[in-house]
C-alpha cells in the first residue's frame, strides 16, 4: 500500500527542491534546478522517509556516469562529492539558516 505525503511532507520536500542541487551549490553554482533523492545510507531495503532527502540535479542524480551521478556509482560518488548523510547535513543547515 503507498501512502499519500502529508501536507508537511510535501512541503518540506518542496523546500528541499527549491534548494537546487546540493553538490552544484557545494561547488559554488546555486539555482540548480533538482530532483528529490531518498537517502539509502542505513535504510536496509526500506525507503528513507520525506524528511531524510537531499536535492540533486539530473546529472548528480542519474544521468552523469560513474562517479558523477549517484546511482551510477555510490562509492564513486561519495568519494567525490561526500556521503548521503554528510549531504543531508548540509542541507538541514541550509533549511534550518
């Protein structure tokens, strides 16, 4: 069964989008337009809930390769750009500045 977002949900994820890419913004290119991506660090086979996501352009996100983009490569990704939770991190400062 899939569960509707709450009105919370949806606006925290709206906020979080609004953001831009995260790794864009860390490398000093702000407005990037974003996807919403679900942390998978510690989830097991479960999805990260709403509030535990990060904002990635299409190119960090899917579509830049191996070691661009995170679901080409995770390790890869990480190595370069920081981990899921150290993004996270950064965005929970970003909302709560």
């Amino acid at each position: 069964m899939i569960k509707n977002k709450t009105k919370a949900e949806r606006e925290h994820l709206s906020e979080v989008a609004a953001l831009g890419c995260i790794v864009c913004r860390n490398a000093g290119h702000h407005d990037t337009p974003a996807e919403i991506h679900h942390i998978r660090a510690g989830q097991g086979l479960k999805r990260a809930s709403h509030y535990e996501t990060i904002p990635l352009c299409p190119y960090h996100h899917r579509t830049g390769g191996y070691g661009v983009a995170l679901h080409a490569g995770r390790i890869a990704f990480e190595k370069m750009h920081g981990s899921e939770r150290e993004l996270l991190a950064t965005v929970g400062g970003l909302l709560d500045a």
